[in-house]
C-alpha cells in the first residue's frame, strides 16, 4: 500500500530531535546561567540540574556550553536518523507481511 521512505524518514526524525536536543540545551543553559541567584524558583532549577546530569549520559557536554550544546544535537541527529530508518524499514517489512 503505502511505502515510507526510509532515508526520508530517518532525515525528518533526525532533524526533529536534533532541534529539540539544541533548542532544550540552550534553554537549560539559560535557566542555569545565574544558578541559585537567579528569578528561577530554587525547584526548576534542581529539577533541570537532574535533567542535565540524566541526558548528559547519551549526550556529553550538553547544556555546558553552546559548543557542545551543537555538538550534542549533531549526536542527536545521528540518533534520530537511525530511529527513522529502522522505523521506516520495519514497517515497510510489516505492510508486506499483514497486506496478504
């Protein structure tokens, strides 16, 4: 029936996460950037300083500073683009399977 792509879909969903990877990145930093002393209730604050610890583990260096920021969604499109291919390619193998 209906074929997807599968480099087309690795590039949307890499893309997507990349985005989401950079754009969470610097707003992280932008939280974080005057730490306790800033407008920031001291909970949001503690709460993206786990964050950070937590998604730093597949992502070093994210939300540290711009350049690894970048570099961490560039690891994040890498990621995403292979989550799109094998989703495209499974379920390419599927509608083959359950069209008969």
């Amino acid at each position: 029936m209906n074929k997807f792509s599968k480099f087309a879909l690795g590039i949307a969903i890499g893309l997507a996460w990349m985005i989401a990877i950079i754009s969470t990145g610097f707003f992280a930093m932008y939280i974080l950037k005057d730490g306790y002393n800033s407008n920031w209730h001291e909970n949001i604050v503690n709460s993206v300083v786990i964050f950070r610890g937590i998604f730093g583990l597949p992502y070093p260096g994210w939300a540290i500073d711009p350049v690894s920021t970048i570099l961490a969604g560039l690891w994040g499109f890498v990621h995403g683009f292979i989550a799109g291919f094998l989703i495209a390619f499974f379920y390419n193998i599927f509608e083959k399977v359950f069209k008969r």
